[in-house]
C-alpha cells in the first residue's frame, strides 16, 4: 500500500543519495561532535546520525540517539532533546521493542507540546498514527491523524492540512467497505497540495487517487490519475511506485505486453537508486503476469528473484504474496514437495504477524500499567488534599446538623401524605385491571395455542439442525477416500504408461513389477471406494425419517461415526479448531435392539455439545487449554452404558435440574433452541433407558445413556 511503502521508498532513496559522499558526511557529522563548542549544534549532529543509521546500523543509531538525549538534558536544549526521544522510538520500532518505542514517542510529544513546537507535534502525531496504523490498530492511528489534520487546520498549514488529509485516506482505503470515504479525502487533499506546489505530494495523491479507482475497476480514471502522477514526478524515482501500479492495471486488463513494459521501467528506475522494495514488487507483477500467460517457469523465476529482495526487506505483506504465488506455481509443475514448503513458510508469516500483534498489545498494555505507576505520586497527593477538606466538612457539619434534621422530619411528613394519595389512586387503577385481565385471560389461550404449533416446528427446526451438523461432517469425512481414489488412479495412469514404454522395450522384468504395483493400488481403490460407500449408506440411514422401529445396532460403531462426525462438522466450520478425540469401547456389547436414528440424535447431540463447550473454553484460555471429548462405552448390570465426556465448561449446579427441561439453554441468543436435550431426554425414556449427568462448574461435564441389553 503507497502510505507504508513510501515510508520505506524515501529511506531507500535517502540511503541512495548518501552513499555517494557516505563516509565523509559522517566522518564530518563525528568531527562536529568530538571538537565542535556548540552543544546544540552537537546534539543536532548525533540525531543526524541516528538518521542516517536508524535501519542500517540501529544499535550504533540508537547509541547516538541516547548520547543526543543526555546531551540535550544537560544544557537543557528542548528542541533536541524532543527529536532524540522522536528517533529513539523510531529506532526500537524498527528493532520490535514496542513497549520502548511508544514510550519514546509519547516522551517525544510531551516535550514538543511543553516548548509549543508546532511542526515537531504535528511530525510526532503523523509517527504515532503510522506506529499504530502498522501494527493494525487502525482506530487509534485514525485518532492521531485527525489530531494531526486539527492541529494544521488551525495553523493554516496547507502541506501539512493535505498530507493529515493522505494520511486518514490510507486508512480508509485498507478497507474495501470505505474506499469511497477514501477518495473523499485524497480529492480535497488534492488541490492543496497543488496550491503549495508540493510535487512529491501531488504526485503520491495523484497514485493514491488511481489506486481507487483501480479496485473500483473504473480503469479509465485509474489510468489517468496515474498518468497525472507520471507527469508530475517528470523522471523523479518515485515514478518507480506508480510505473507498477500502472502495470497492475495493465495485467487486470489483460494487456499483458503493456503490463510487462511498465513493470520492466518500474524495475530499472528502482534499481538505479536500489530501492529494494519497488524492485520486489516489479518482479512480483511480472511473475503474476507469466502465471496468467500460463508461462510457469518464468513466474518461478520471477518470484525467486521477488523473495531474495523481499526477504532482505523482512517486507512481510510481499512475501506472503510470493509464498502463494510460489506454492501455486510449484503445484502447476507438480512439484508438490515444493508447493507443500512454501505453503508451511506462508503459515508461518501469519504466525510470525500474529505473535507481532500480540507482542504490540503487550507493550501497550505495559505502558499504560507504567503511566499508572507514574500517576500513583499525583494521586496521593489529591488523596491528603482531599482529607484536610474533610476535616473543614466536619466542621460545617456540626454546625448545620440541627437544620438538617427539622428539614428532614418534614421530608418525612410530605412522603406520608403523597402515599396515602397514591395508595387511594392505586385501588382505583386495581379496579380497572380486573376487568382487563380477563379480557387478556382469553388472549392468554389462543397464545398457547400458537405456542404448541410454534413448539412443533421448533421440534423439527432441531432435527434439521441435527441433520445439517451430520451432513457437513460427512461431506469432510467421504473427501479423504476420495482424495485417495483420485491420487492411486493418477498414480496407476502413469505407470500404465511406464509400463507401455517397457513392454516396447521387451524388458519384462520390469514390466511385472510395475504390474504388481497397479494391482496393489487397485486393491487400494477398492478399499477406499467401499469407505466412501459406507459412509454415504451411514448418512442415508442418518437422513431417514425415523420410523420407530428397533433394529440390531452396533452402538460401539455409531457412537464412533457421531464422534468423527460432529468433530468434522464443527472443523468445516471453524478449521483453526483442534481437539483431542479419546474412545474406549467394550467389545462384549455386541449388537443392541435400538432404533439407530434416534439414538444416533442423542449421541450426536451429546457430543456436539460436548464439543461446543471445549471450543468456548479454547476460545477464552488460548494455548495453555487442550480440549479433550471423550466418548466409551461398557456393558454393566445387564445395561449398555455410553459415556460422553468432555473438559469444557461444565454446567453450574443452579441450572442443572433445568437442562432437560424443553427451551432451556445456557448458550447465547442465536445458537441454540434448548431442544436437543429434551429431545434426547425423550428418546432415551422410549426406549426404557436414562440419561445421568456429572459436572464439575470450569472442569466438565460427563453425560451417561443407559440401555436397556434389548432395548
């Protein structure tokens, strides 16, 4: 995105300039300090360093920054002492030390706001709107710039009115949902920048306008603010930026050969002044650009020279395009080994990212907790103020105590009288309310009566529901065999064709063992191929319409295919859920006299509540809880036991002589009707059964079905 690459790009080209004259302009900056009188003029030449270091050399530009700093404190030189805590939290940005660099930043705002430095405050709200902006707290980089936008409207300042202005735009073009509030405030930003013939902000407008325009695939418009952006950069690099998008809105349009021309102008501009990041990003276009042309291998080869330069950035957004640009071009040439790697680097960017953003909320956690402490002084203070003021109330109070109680005896008397008014008033409104009860008696009636439709079609709504959990289950479950089925058939197609070459060749040798292998993944077919028919047979039975005929039934079997099932159903919802799945079955049981869709509802209701908990749970606790549903069975007594357990929530004691009663519920509004166990409750007791509960409020809960040998 422009706001965070241009950030980048203006480093890259200051580098670039610097490097012509590198080492005198810092062996000058050195000499400044070690022999120079002026203690400002020292403190501005150690900033400039820690400038010119911050990303190539931060430990040596964070030692400047600190020697400014102190410097700055000694001969109590604000000014400086405000840009030194400005590049010490730049610099620990940089490094990942979040908690130090809004510290930093926040030190560096207070002490431009003490001297009333007006551009030193507006540059500090533009870098903690960034700070933010970068680590995903759009809001409050949001904040910083409209303080920002604020702050230049007051003072008139036209450039800095519309850079706030390009600043709040980026936020609002992150998001697709407000790329119109977007495009609002890059056109009034617009104009102002022309007023002051800024041309690096015309131009980075003028992109940012076309980018829009881009996503909105109004083509036409896009291209002409990027031109107006090309004309005004007039050879300057920054052309570099919008010679790519340029080559975007090329590729969307399929004009592949313009596509290429300005990604390969795009390319050459940025490497003249070696910006990394421009390079990266031209040579992602033209691997997407041959991987639309079907030309793989040259897409390989583009992304292999994007990630090499990506990687030297760390520039985490281009190489999670990469990755899934390499992972998709890889698997085209089937070389899976190679796809399947990059899709594990692409996982682990999106940790990486997360962990940064958890790293981030820790140390604005920890900094609030610091400010805290350092209030702790202020309000101790307040706090013996506040008791030499109650010392002078107590006073006051003595002496206004006799007032007080005359005032409130006839407080007392005026609350008697206005009762008796009301008790009176209220017989009379009583009076008037028979009457309408019974109007609302029979009101009353015809309500239950379309309360029992209501409760009928819920019954059902339940079933379905049961059913929908089943067949998403399945549908993840019959994709394995499949997957099977289709990898030994391409497998088998290919050695039938090595087996042509051989047989060609009369080495028959050969030709037997590749035989034998085709035999062998025949064998493999057929296995899977009946799975998928057994699974589809289970859920045909599962769909039917209960009849209410008992029948033989492996219940060890349908306990374990309710368990798969209902763990798959919930994964196709939500596949970042794992749980720990543990069975015990008692093969003495044998086959039970059951009706299998009904019972096959209760331990699947069961188990999907089971499983409900433990996500809930895993929600809230993170990585230091493991789910565990645990399903077994044992004969005992002359009765088939099934036991369901799991280490979620568990159940408060206070609800739990309700949990079978029809429409309770602890889950909240919209995920559950408080039919299920009712339901299950119900069947059970058909078939001359019970249903036990065991929990433990915070550890679990344990459901125990009870049947009857011959139900």
């Amino acid at each position: 995105m422009k706001w965070k690459i241009k950030l980048l790009y203006f480093f890259t080209v200051f580098v670039s300039i610097v490097s012509f004259a590198q080492e005198n302009a810092t062996d000058s900056l050195q000499r400044v300090v070690a022999t120079h009188n002026d203690d400002s003029l020292k403190v501005n030449a150690l900033i400039s360093l820690a400038t010119a270091g911050a990303q190539s050399e931060p430990q040596k530009a964070i030692e400047y920054a600190i020697k400014a700093k102190e410097l700055a404190t000694k001969v109590g030189y604000k000014k400086g002492l405000g840009y030194a805590y400005k590049w010490m939290g730049i610099i620990n940005n940089y490094k990942g030390k979040y908690f130090e660099a809004l510290d930093y930043s926040n030190k560096s705002l207070n002490v431009f706001e003490s001297i009333g430095d007006e551009v030193g405050i507006s540059n500090l709200l533009n870098n903690l709107g960034y700070f933010y902006g970068d680590k995903g707290k759009d809001p409050k980089a949001l904040e910083y710039y409209q303080k920002s936008l604020q702050l230049a409207r007051k003072h008139g300042n036209k450039l800095r009115i519309a850079t706030a202005l390009q600043n709040i735009g980026v936020i609002y073009f992150k998001n697709p949902a407000t790329n119109e509030k977007a495009l609002e405030y890059y056109l009034e930003a617009l104009p102002l920048a022309l007023e002051v013939k800024d041309q690096e902000s015309i131009g980075t407008i003028n992109t940012n306008i076309g980018e829009v325009y881009l996503v909105k695939k109004d083509f036409d418009k896009a291209l002409f603010y990027f031109q107006q952006a090309e004309k005004v950069y007039d050879g300057s690099p920054s052309v570099a930026y919008t010679y790519n998008d340029i080559g975007k809105l090329y590729r969307q349009k399929k004009d592949y050969t313009s596509a290429l021309i300005y990604y390969n102008k795009a390319y050459e501009i940025a490497n003249k002044i070696s910006s990394t990041l421009d390079m990266c990003q031209s040579f992602i276009g033209i691997a997407q650009v041959y991987m639309e042309q079907n030309l793989v291998k040259d897409a390989l080869a583009a992304y292999k020279k994007a990630l090499t330069l990506a990687q030297e950035l760390n520039a985490v957004p281009e190489m999670k395009e990469i990755y899934e640009g390499l992972s998709t071009a890889y698997a085209k040439t089937a070389d899976y080994k190679s796809a399947y790697s990059s899709q594990t680097l692409l996982t682990a960017l999106y940790n990486t990212e997360n962990d940064q953003k958890l790293s981030f909320n820790t140390a604005t956690f920890e900094y609030n907790i610091e400010i805290q402490k350092q209030l702790g002084q202020y309000n101790l203070l307040m706090k013996e103020k506040a008791l030499q003021k109650l010392e002078l109330e107590k006073e006051k109070f003595a002496k206004n105590a006799s007032i007080a109680v005359l005032s409130t005896l006839m407080v007392i008397a005026l609350i008697l009288l206005i009762n008796n008014m009301q008790r009176k008033k209220l017989n009379r409104l009583l009076y008037k309310q028979k009457g309408e009860i019974e109007v609302q008696k029979r009101s009353v009636e015809e309500a239950l009566a379309n309360l029992k439709i209501t409760q009928s079609q819920l019954v059902q709504s339940e079933k379905m529901a049961s059913l929908g959990e089943l067949t998403a289950g399945i549908a993840h479950e019959i994709q394995n065999p499949l997957n099977f089925i289709n990898n030994f058939s391409d497998l088998n197609t290919e050695l039938i064709e090595e087996m042509l070459v051989e047989m060609n060749k009369g080495n028959t040798d050969e030709v037997k063992g590749i035989a034998s292998n085709i035999s062998n993944n025949e064998q493999k077919i057929n296995h899977h191929g009946k799975r998928a028919d057994s699974i589809v047979k289970g859920m045909l039975q599962h769909s039917r319409t209960s009849t209410g005929k008992k029948e033989p039934t492996d219940i060890n079997a349908l306990a374990d295919e309710c368990l798969r099932l209902s763990y798959h159903g919930l994964r196709s919802k939500d596949n970042s859920f794992n749980a720990t799945l543990q069975t015990d079955f008692d093969a003495s049981i044998g086959k039970a006299n059951i009706n299998p869709q009904d019972v096959g509802r209760v331990i699947l209701n069961l188990v999907s509540n089971a499983f409900y908990s433990v996500s809930d749970k895993k929600k809230k606790l993170g990585d230091k809880y493991e789910p565990i549903v645990s399903v077994s069975t044992k004969k005992a007594k002359g009765k088939i036991e099934v036991h369901i357990k799991d280490n979620g929530n568990g159940i408060p004691q206070k609800v739990l002589d309700k949990i079978f009663q029809p429409f309770f519920t602890t889950k909240p509004t919209g995920h559950g009707t408080g039919l299920g166990l009712s339901l299950s409750y119900d069947i059970v007791k058909a078939h001359g059964g019970e249903i036990n509960v065991e929990t433990i409020e915070g550890e679990g809960v344990e459901f125990i079905i009870v049947l009857p040998v011959s139900a």
